[in-house]
C-alpha cells in the first residue's frame, strides 16, 4: 500500500480533543486521504507500549510513518508513544509550557479535565438541556415553551433535531424545534402555539434539491419527496419567514456545528456552561 497514510489519534480519554485538534489541521490538505484511527483511554505504560507496537506495525506496511496526534496528559505516557515510528503531534507538548510561563503557574497534569465531570452543576445544566430539546421535538409539546433559549422552524428534514440536540449537547442552550406541516403553510400566519415566542423563533430553510434527495431516501416514490412539494415547501417556508420577520439560514451546505455558531451569533445567546 505505497499510497496509503494514516492519521492516528491517541488521547488518555475520550479522543475528541485529539481527533479535533488533527482533524482541523488535515483538513487543510487536499488531494490526501488519510485512513483514521483513535486509541482512547491510553492511560498506562502497558497500553501505550501495545499502541506503539500497532502503529510500528502499520508505518512497516506503509512505508511511510503515520501522523499522530496525542493528547496524553501524562508525560512518561508521552514520551513512550513519541519512540514509535511516526511523526508525534502533541497538543500538551505544543501549549503547556508555554502557558505555565506566561502564568507562572505550573500545570496540574490532571487526566480527564477537559470531558469529564469536574463540575457537575454545569454538567447537569447540559443534561437538562438534553432532555428539554428531546422533549420538545417536532413541535410536540408546548409546554415550557416559555424557558426555550430558541425555538427552530423549518419543513421537515431540513435539520432541526440534529442543531438542537448539539446546541444543547455543547452549548447547554434549551432548544426546542417546530416543523412546519402543509396546513401550517396553507396559510400566511404563525402557528398558533409559537405565536407567543415569536421573538424566540429561528428560520431553517434548504436547498429543495438536496430535500428532495434527503426525503427521497426516508420515503421513495412520494408527493412528500417529490421535487414539486420541495420545492413548495421551502419557498412557502421562507415567504412565512420574510413576512414575519424571522431569521433565517440555509442548512444545505452547513454542518451541524456550523449551524449551531450560526445561531448562537444570530441569536445572541450565550453558552450555559
């Protein structure tokens, strides 16, 4: 496989620290493919040692040494895994130093403090906010309505539950989402159980097209999927939108996480935790 590299992330926890901070520096590099793996939970001589022993392994095969991105707290674990046969990319490394200068405090090297549960007040704020965005999904409840951060409006799968369950999930804000069905869009008002958070509404739209093709794989061969009633539905949607004030983004080329920043900015809102 003389083409082929790797891209591996090693972290004492859970990776994602490690797999964001690799991640957003791959993807500056076009025309590479990197094939990823993640070792989680490297927290002891014995597995670093096997994890060096895999990625030796894998750099012989390839003939070409893997990039490896840690985020190992404990600098004998560190020192283990930067023997192994690749370019070593440590987040620790790169940042503690430095800032124990600039503070002129030395580090705790403290494994698991970025996600685990260090504070569990602000840790049962995001949960709250879980289980309020699961429970007002798709317009289900109107109920505590009223403690809804934002409430997000849009026809059907144009990308609500996903943005609201990450704002939630990262952000702690309260989300709630409303889909807008045909009687909904027959007509030119708002429906009636959001017409008194109408300040708190925020408009999803999307590219008819990519509609059609998310619809088309939940149900083929329908008016709820057909090209038409997408498009209908979208330039209905954002004709409510427009008349009423309301903000509003297009998901079709955002990620959830783009989306949610999006929002976050738009709306004013504040991180939770």
């Amino acid at each position: 496989m003389p083409n082929c590299r790797h891209a591996i992330f090693i972290s004492d926890r859970t990776g994602l620290t490690a797999e964001g901070m690799g991640d957003a520096l791959l993807n500056q590099f076009d025309g590479i493919e990197f094939k990823r793996l993640t070792y989680r939970f490297i927290d002891s001589s014995e597995k670093a040692e096997k994890a060096v022993e895999e990625i030796n392994r894998i750099a012989a095969e390839c003939n070409l040494r893997p990039i490896i991105f840690t985020s190992i707290v404990d600098e004998n674990i560190r020192n283990i895994v930067k023997k192994s046969a690749g370019l070593h990319l440590s987040f620790y490394d790169a940042f503690i130093n430095q800032l124990e200068i600039e503070l002129n405090v030395a580090a705790n090297h403290q494994v698991g403090r970025t996600h685990g549960i260090q504070d569990t007040e602000r840790y049962d704020a995001r949960m709250e906010a879980v289980n309020f965005s699961l429970n007002h999904d798709d317009g289900v409840s109107a109920k505590d309505l009223a403690h809804a951060d934002v409430i997000l409006m849009g026809v059907s799968r144009s990308g609500k539950t996903p943005t609201c369950l990450y704002l939630a999930l990262q952000y702690g804000i309260r989300a709630a989402n409303y889909p807008l069905t045909p009687d909904d869009l027959a007509v030119t008002d708002l429906p009636k159980m959001l017409k008194p958070f109408k300040n708190k509404i925020y408009g999803l739209t999307i590219d008819p097209a990519r509609l059609h093709h998310i619809r088309t794989e939940r149900r083929p061969d329908s008016k709820y999927a057909s090209v038409e009633n997408c498009r209908s539905e979208v330039n209905e949607a954002e004709s409510m939108f427009r008349q009423h004030g309301i903000p509003f983004t297009s998901t079709t080329h955002k990620s959830v996480e783009e989306l949610a920043a999006s929002i976050m900015l738009a709306c004013k809102l504040q991180r939770r935790f």
